[in-house]
C-alpha cells in the first residue's frame, strides 16, 4: 500500500466511482484491450478484484466516504489507505492517513484541501433529503440531469462540469474531488447499437464509452493526483435469476479496483 501520509498535502486526490460496474466485465474488457486508457494507466493493465463495501449506492458510499473502500478480495486484515480516528481499528496501519473527523471530506478540507463531488445517480441529486446526504459531505457539489443515467453524454457533461470546476481553483489549493460516473447504471441500452433492452453487452458497451472519455478527464487534473477509480458494487442480469443491485450476490459483491498517480 502507498503511504497515504505522504500523498495528502502533496497530491490532489480524485476518486472516480464508476457506478455498478461488475468485476468480470471490466477484466475481460481490459484484457481485451477494449479500455485502453484504463489499461493503460491500471498498474499492470490489470484490475484488482475487491469485495465492495456495500450493495447498493447509497450504502456503499457512505462506507468509501468514511474510509473503507472496496476490501482485496484475499484474506485479510487490509491496511485501509484513509482511515478515521476509531479505537481498536485493525486495519488503521501506519501508511494510513488517520482524519479526525467524521468523514473524508470533512477530514481532507480540515487538512486544507477544497472538496468536490460532481454526482451522478440519484443519490447524489440533491432534490430530497436523501439525495443530499453524500453531496452534503464536500464544500462544492453538482448534480444536474444530464449528468444521470437517463442522458448517452452523461460523463460528457459531468467532465465539462470538472473542467470548470478546476479552472476556477487557487494554484495553491489542493483538490478532493468525487466523480460519480452514473453511465453504466441501468438503463444502458443505448450505448448499444441496435439494443432494446440492458445486458451484459450494453454494461460492456457503457464501459468502453466511459473508458473514451477518461483520457480527457485525466487531462484535467493537476499534477501530481492520486487517483483511485473503482466501482461501488455490481449489478446482475439474470444469473440465478436476479436483475440488478442490493442483493447478496457474487455479481453485485465483487468489483473492480486500480489506483495510480498521474504525475
């Protein structure tokens, strides 16, 4: 595990959490070489397989913005890169970087950082209560509709909404952003030619569509950024008869993880 004590205060940090995404379809897309700039920026081009902290968005957030990421799918205890101050943490290890705060965000912007979250599905939209709980977390958020999963542009629009967003930034102000990528989430259909309903292949065809645009992301972002993009949980479609998320389920359990600095 990189020492986290050594990356904040010196590296701009972007989550990126690409909603739903399942395990198997990213590695086979990756050996494929159907992401290439995920590939190319994955260490080895290689996914790691991890076991996500919750079933569903909502929950699974939470956890992340409270530290526990998705967790290696190997026996542990795992060494957490942020943790919160929290008595008895087996997995709070010296290279974790310890915030005594309630939450990430809350810990980052304590150590000077701006926070961030461009949303994407909608627990990130601000039009309930409920819908603004994780956005409530950071100091600047942005949801609109067309950065859900209803528009085929999605990540087009949220990357115009960073590209914004970072030109605005002090030279001297490190950055925590979140991007919540909403592209893969049902419905999906469109990102396949010629399909009329959602399956594995249009989650595939979503994937390479969020994979062309992540070059320019990538672009955006100040060096040196510490970026960890993963998803949230999966989501099934038929296998046992299951359709969707929060649910106990190998699909839905087992997600892909990368982290890597942009230097």
């Amino acid at each position: 595990m990189i020492d986290m004590n050594e990356i904040v205060g010196s590296h701009d940090l972007l989550l990126v959490t690409l909603d739903t995404l399942r395990y198997d379809v990213a590695a086979e897309l990756a050996a494929a070489g159907r992401t290439p700039v995920l590939a190319g920026l994955l260490p080895g081009g290689r996914w790691e397989r991890r076991h996500a902290p919750g079933n569903f968005t909502f929950a699974s957030h939470a956890a992340m913005l409270a530290g526990f990421l998705p967790t290696p799918a190997a026996p542990g205890p795992h060494p957490r890169p942020f943790a919160a101050t929290f008595p008895g943490s087996e997995t709070t290890a010296p290279g974790t970087w310890v915030f005594d705060a309630p939450d990430l965000p809350a810990g980052l912007a304590a150590a000077g950082y701006h926070t961030v979250c461009v949303g994407g599905v909608g627990f990130f939209n601000k039009l309930t209560p409920l819908g603004s709980v994780l956005p409530g977390m950071f100091a600047e958020s942005h949801w609109a509709p067309e950065f859900g999963v209803t528009d085929p542009a999605s990540l087009d629009h949220q990357i115009d909404r960073v590209a914004a967003t970072v030109a605005g930034l002090p030279a001297g102000r490190r950055l925590f952003l979140l991007l919540n990528v909403a592209a893969l989430h049902q419905p999906n259909r469109y990102h396949l030619d010629g399909a009329t309903e959602d399956s594995i292949a249009s989650h595939a065809a979503a994937l390479e569509y969020v994979d062309s645009r992540l070059e320019r992301l990538f672009g955006l972002m100040r060096r040196p950024c510490f970026v960890i993009v993963c998803s949230d949980h999966g989501t099934a479609y038929g296998e046992d008869g299951h359709v969707g998320h929060r649910i106990g389920h190998e699909a839905v359990w087992t997600v892909p993880y990368g982290e890597f600095v942009l230097s």
